[in-house]
C-alpha cells in the first residue's frame, strides 16, 4: 500500500477553556481589517491565512462567493460510484452520529473535487444548510465558496477546524466547520472529505480530533477491502499462472501485485497510462502481454516479435437461468454472470463495433437521448467489473477484444 506522509497534527481553531463568542470577535475585527487592508489586530492562523491568500487570488467574492450550480440528482449519483466511498459511507455515519444525533449538526461527505455527495443532519439544520446553498451536488471547493472546512482540507490535504469569521464568505461566519480528508491507500490520492458543521458557538476543540479518527478510520477500512480484492484475484490467478509456464504475474488496476510465478517478488508495478488488454511495455518488466482478469490484469513477459494474444468474448443468454460472460485469451479464461441490464449493453457494445456515445446508449436503452448520466453510471460499473475489455469515448469492447453473441447450449 501507499506509504504516503504522516498528516500534521490538526490544530483546532478555539483552545479548550477559550469563550467562542469573544473569540468570534476578535475573527470578525482579524477579517475585517484584512478585507479593508488595514493592520490586523492579530494574525490568522497558518492554514487560514494561506487559505485567505488562494481565495483572494482566485477572485472570490467575500459576500457571496463564486456562485455555481450544484450538480443534478443523476450527476451526483454517477459521483457516488465513482467516488469510491460508498463502501466507507455507513462506517463514517455511524461514527460521527454522536455529533448530530442532537440536532445541531451537519454531517456531509464530498467527493475529491469538494462536491456535496451525501449530508444527514436534523430537519433544522437541513433548511439553515439549504439557505446557505450547502446542498447535494454544491461545490465547496475554495473556489466556490472560499475558505472552508471542505474546500481547505482538500487543498492542504490535511484535517482542518474553520469557526466563524474564519471563513472567507461573510454568509458562513455564523458557521463552524470541520473537515478530514480521506485518502485512497492504493495510491495516497485524497479522494474526499468528511466534514461536520453546524452554528458556530456549537464548536468544540475535540471534534477536529474526532472527525479526523473517523477518516483515518474509513483509509483503514478501504486499506483492508483493498486486501481483500488482492485476496480474490491471487485466488483467480494461481491457477491460471501454473498453467502459463511462463514468467507473468497478476497485478489490480493500480499494478498492486497479488501473484507472480517465474519472476523475482515484487509488490507494485508501474503501469502505463491508457492501459488497457494487448501488448503494452510494462516497467523493468519488458513487453507483455495484457490480458483482463476479473478485478485486475494478467501481464505476461512475452517477445515483442510475437504475435499479441487476442481476448476472446462470448456472451451466452438463457431461457432458464442467469446469462453469462465468457472471457478467454491465451493464457486466462473465467466467467462472469452480468445483470439484465449489463447483458443489454454489452449485446449493444457487441453489435456497433466502432462504438456508442453515451447519448447514443441512452436512446437503446430507455429510447431517450437524454439521459447520459444514467449510462455513464452502468458504464462505471460495467467497466469495473471487465476492467480494460472496454474503453470508452466512444464506449466499445477495445481493439484486442472479439466478441460473439451465442444462445444457450441446448
């Protein structure tokens, strides 16, 4: 797994003992001055002022922000699965229901560009937060709404408290905000924040350190799910490497390797970009051959003077039981059992051969054109499932890939 750098420790924005309502003033004179060019009674903290410094330079405007239409119901549920944090959503809520089991509080997931995918809170702070535009599908980027505890963490990448007049847009100084951010152990990318917010005199030096557990917990959990695809696919691998007789390995779609035979042990490799199945240069690896696997690839040392192995598909309907993929190449064979609706796109991949927009896809399926989102979203999924067997722009079964559709064996 990554090994990416310890996060600092986070600095809560009010000391344990401090009275919130005269820290908030002394915020307000700090912001004031600092908006009106005058001196500053005293200095913000580092990750504030530095915050202050982007949004300025970007242009927000301090009364109301960027403005920015929040996503529609269909984009942000195509975010969801895409995310990658579904699978941590109900570990995070649970955690944190001791901060909005009361009613003041928001809690809020949002992807890596600082979008709004979830929130839960009170009806309450649900219409305070709706007034605010602190929604489903808004963007807190620092961009959209300047300095905040979303929008920051994702920039610092680190845990960050903003209470009051901290904030850069004057509609927010009645709030205080806290944000973690979550991390894809695969890779150390951030891929979204975790943040609790509610009025600002609900603020509480301890909550910085409790959000952040909570994020750093979901890393774990997505560390040890990671573990586990690696488990499944060395499962459906060593049996295909002892046939291959032959140096290869199998790696997951970031190159974490999970078997090798007849090469020396390695943990990662680095893949190219645009991967995907037939002949690739692969690190110190050399030529290979790439063949999908489900949940990662089979790269197999071959002469770049061979010819490159072709992935074969035979998708088989029935009358009386689930419809099947058949997946077989050279040196990897394995099935997968497709949903109704994955089995009608891939018939349709299978019969436009040069491709489907998405809008094209959306008009078989649902004979409208306009619903892409939707399609993008089965696509993610599908593509998840068969990994580099399809590509998309147009969506199509890729170059190395043959395709036929059978009828069950009777």
């Amino acid at each position: 797994m990554s090994n990416a750098t310890a996060r600092p420790v986070p600095e809560p924005a009010i000391s344990s003992g401090d009275d919130p309502r005269e820290f908030a003033a002394v915020l307000r004179a700090v912001y004031d001055a600092a908006r009106s060019g005058d001196r500053l009674p005293a200095r913000p903290r580092s990750v504030i002022g530095q915050s202050w410094d982007r949004v300025t330079t970007a242009g927000v405007d301090p009364d109301r922000g960027a403005g920015h239409d929040p996503l529609d119901p269909g984009e942000v549920e195509c975010r969801r699965a895409e995310s990658g944090l579904a699978d941590v959503l109900e570990s995070v809520t649970g955690n944190l229901e001791v901060l909005i089991s009361g009613g003041d509080n928001l809690l809020v997931v949002a992807d890596a560009s600082g979008h709004v995918l979830w929130r839960s809170g009170g009806p309450q702070v649900l219409r305070r937060a709706d007034r605010l535009g602190f929604t489903e599908g808004a963007s807190w980027s620092e961009r959209n709404v300047g300095t905040n505890a979303i929008g920051t963490a994702l920039v610092s990448r680190q845990a960050v408290q903003v209470f009051s007049a901290e904030h850069f847009v004057r509609t927010h100084h009645t709030w205080t905000c806290t944000g973690a951010p979550i991390r894809d152990p695969r890779t150390g990318d951030v891929i979204g924040v975790v943040d609790v917010s509610g009025p600002a005199p609900s603020i509480h030096p301890a909550t910085l350190a409790l959000v952040d557990s909570v994020a750093r917990l979901a890393q774990a959990q997505l560390r040890d799910a990671h573990r586990t695809r690696l488990d499944l696919l060395r499962s459906v691998a060593a049996p295909i490497l002892a046939r291959t007789g032959a140096p290869a390995l199998a790696v997951d779609p970031h190159g974490w390797v999970a078997a090798v035979d007849r090469l020396p042990p390695r943990t990662r490799v680095s893949l190219p970009r645009d991967f995907s199945a037939g002949r690739a240069h692969v690190g110190d690896l050399g030529p290979c051959d790439v063949e999908p696997l489900p949940g990662g690839w089979l790269l197999r040392v071959t002469d770049p003077d061979e010819t490159a192995a072709t992935t074969h598909v035979v998708l088989v309907e029935s009358t009386d039981g689930p419809a099947t993929v058949h997946v077989d190449s050279s040196g990897a064979a394995w099935v997968l059992h497709p949903s109704p609706r994955h089995l009608q796109i891939l018939r349709l991949l299978a019969a436009h051969p040069d491709g489907l927009s998405a809008a094209e896809l959306s008009a078989h399926l649902f004979g409208t054109a306009d619903r892409t989102v939707t399609v993008r979203a089965e696509m993610s999924r599908l593509r998840r499932k068969l990994g580099g067997l399809l590509v998309a722009s147009p969506y199509r079964f890729a170059d190395i890939v043959s395709v036929e559709v059978s009828p069950a064996p009777t």
